[in-house]
C-alpha cells in the first residue's frame, strides 16, 4: 500500500462500491459494536480496534455505531477527505455512548475494596501480555529466547483478529505461557471497550485508554481525583524530524487542542534513564481528531500530538507521568497511512520482540516497583 495519505482514512469508512446508495446515516452511540449480517466491512482492515465505527445497512440508510462524537467526526472528515460526497445525518445519537461509559465506569469502581494508589490508562491487552511476561523473566520461567518468541506470537495474532466478527479476550494469547490467575490481574470490568483490571502488587488499577476528548474527558473526570497518580501509556505522532516511528517521548508541557501548554513534572522520565532507556521530551498537544479533512487549520506548535493526554490529566490530583511510542513522523514522510495502516508496516512490527510499547510498559513497572521491568527491557 502506498503512503498516498488516504489509508488511515479508508480505516473509517467502508469502500465507496459498498455504499454507493447508502448516502443517510443514523449515527449510533455504543460501547461495544453490534453483532449483524448486515455490516459493511471497512475499506481497509489494518490496526482495527474497538473504538472504530461499524457501518450496517437498513435499508436506504446507514447505521453508523459509534464509540463516541469524536469517531463520528473521524467518520465525518475521511468522507471529506476521500470525496465520497453528500452524506446527509437523519439522526444524531452518537452521545448515547458517553453515558453508558459513565455508569460502566462507576459499576467498575465498585466492585474494589478499595482503590490503589496508583492509576494507569494503557492498552490493556498489551500491558497485561507486557507485565506477565516481565514476572515469568524475574521467576525464572521464561528465557530471553522464549519471551521474544511469545511477544512476537501475541503481536502477529493481534494482527488477524477483528472485534466485529470474532470474540476477542480481554486476555492476551499466550500459547504455552502459565495462565494468569487473579492473584496476578483481577479483571474488573470488560464491557465493550470499557475494560479495566487491578494488579494486586503494583497497587494499581489499569484502564483502557479511551480515544478522543469526549471519551477522555469523562474517565478522566471520574478517575483521575481519586488516584495519588495518574499513569499514561499510549501513540503519538511526532511533529520533529528527529523523532521517527518507535521512538520513546515524554512530555514536560502539555497543552489541550489550541490551548497553552502547561509544564508537568512527568514521574516516568528517570524511571526510564534508570532502565537506560532513551527519551525524548518536549511538548505534547492532544487535538480533536488525527485525521484532518480538507479545510482543517493547521495545529500550534508542538513536538508530539496525541487525542487524550491532556484531556486526561487535566483532572489528575496529584502526580502525573506519561510515556509515549511514536506512531507516525509526518516531517520524515512517515504518515499512519504508512505506518499503522499498512500492512506491510504491520508485519514488520509484529515481527519485533524489541517495541517501544512494551519499553514504556517496563518503565510503569519500574516506576510501581516490579523487579522484572529490568529483565523486559532486554527483551
């Protein structure tokens, strides 16, 4: 595929061919997508995850289910992008989601004794794979060898499965690792893309990131008061052409759309130079939206941008870091079309033991205490 810019976009909408007819869309909110013989499957299928949009016919119409108004608004801008012409809303409930993420959010809470110092918003999926394998390293059970081999296993079989039509585990695939037990992770909450578990020894409470503002303004508000501190784990672009694909950023000033950055004391900087890990620092701008239709302003400076951290840590209480994997680097030609939305990309990714990801999650663990972060870090 080439970087022609388009293929992030082609990830929002299905192909033109499919809805050729299909010009009215009921914007649905959900927080977990249907189950349907009628959806159109996406234009293009890389780095699908649970907060895409998933189109059903009924009809004249399109059924759009979405994660929140953010994701209506991606859906929005790639049509925009790719000239797929009039696209007319009957219906606007793409709200509906945020409320039920209010009271999935609160059900979750409940159901802990007590909550843990610590709070970190991550890629569930990844870290819970990330923080096992770091035990199995500091316990003796896993060689070098055998955890390079296991990530790159939970990384290429990321890539075949589908949200919509497969029943994906909160649990990572581990093929021939010791099972988790709840001593370990206990799984708190898992509805939809509302997921979160505690780690009973890291005293920490571990969040799916949400994705875009709406989203990230409601866990934040929620969650972040009631923590001591406030983690973040997750992709960034970079805006600087020293800071390329798979490279480590975390940010000093933080600043919300077209807002001021403000400084931060980011407690995961000198956990990671302890590890020996390289880091960039700078400022991080968290917008409305990654793709930019054809009338979009261009964005105040900034060396990173993101959708959710400074929405996030806007309501954190006390202590904040927050550590970031580079995704794409526009300035070195690098665009997510080219990156995380390119299959050939993809599986070179995935063919990688050593991610940046999984260095950030070393950091988390570092930072919580976890005498396996050094062992994950030579992994």
């Amino acid at each position: 595929m080439s970087d022609d810019g388009t293929a992030h976009a082609r990830s929002m909408v299905p192909h033109r061919t499919q809805i050729h007819q299909h010009e009215r869309v009921r914007w649905i909110g959900c927080i977990e997508p249907p189950q349907s013989s009628g959806i159109i499957y996406l234009a293009n299928q890389c780095n699908t995850h649970e907060y895409k949009p998933v189109f059903v016919r009924a009809g004249s119409e399109l059924h759009c289910y979405v994660a929140s108004p953010s994701v209506r608004d991606q859906v929005r801008a790639a049509w925009s992008l790719l000239d797929y012409g009039r696209l007319e809303t009957i219906q606007d409930d793409s709200g509906r989601a945020l409320n039920r993420v209010r009271a999935f959010i609160t059900t979750g809470l409940n159901t802990l004794d007590h909550l843990p110092p610590n709070l970190l918003f991550c890629r569930l999926g990844s870290f819970i794979m990330a923080t096992r394998i770091a035990r199995l390293l500091r316990e003796g059970r896993l060689s070098i060898r055998q955890a390079r081999e296991a990530l790159i296993r939970h990384e290429r079989s990321r890539l075949h499965l589908h949200f919509r039509h497969s029943s994906r585990p909160l649990m990572p695939v581990h093929r021939g690792l010791p099972r988790f037990s709840e001593d370990d992770i206990k799984i708190v909450l898992a509805s939809g893309f509302v997921q979160m578990a505690f780690v009973p020894d890291l005293q920490l409470l571990a969040v799916n990131l949400p994705w875009g503002p709406p989203l990230a303004n409601i866990y934040g508000e929620l969650l972040c008061p009631q923590f001591d501190q406030t983690l973040i784990v997750g992709g960034v672009g970079s805006r600087r052409v020293d800071l390329e694909p798979e490279g480590l950023f975390a940010a000093r000033h933080l600043a919300a759309a077209e807002g001021a950055a403000r400084p931060i004391q980011n407690t995961l900087v000198s956990h990671a130079e302890t590890l020996g890990i390289t880091v960039s620092q700078g400022t991080l701008r968290s917008t409305h939206g990654s793709i930019k239709s054809r009338t979009s302003k261009p964005l105040p400076p900034s060396d990173a941008v993101d959708m959710e951290s400074a929405y996030l840590l806007q309501f954190a209480a006390a202590r904040v870091g927050c550590l970031h994997y580079v995704m794409d680097s526009a300035h070195t030609g690098m665009s997510l079309s080219a990156t995380y939305y390119n299959p050939e990309w993809l599986a070179w990714l995935a063919s990688k033991s050593t991610r940046a990801k999984n260095l950030c999650y070393a950091t988390v663990l570092k930072l919580c205490g976890e005498s396996g972060a050094e062992s994950l870090v030579e992994v």
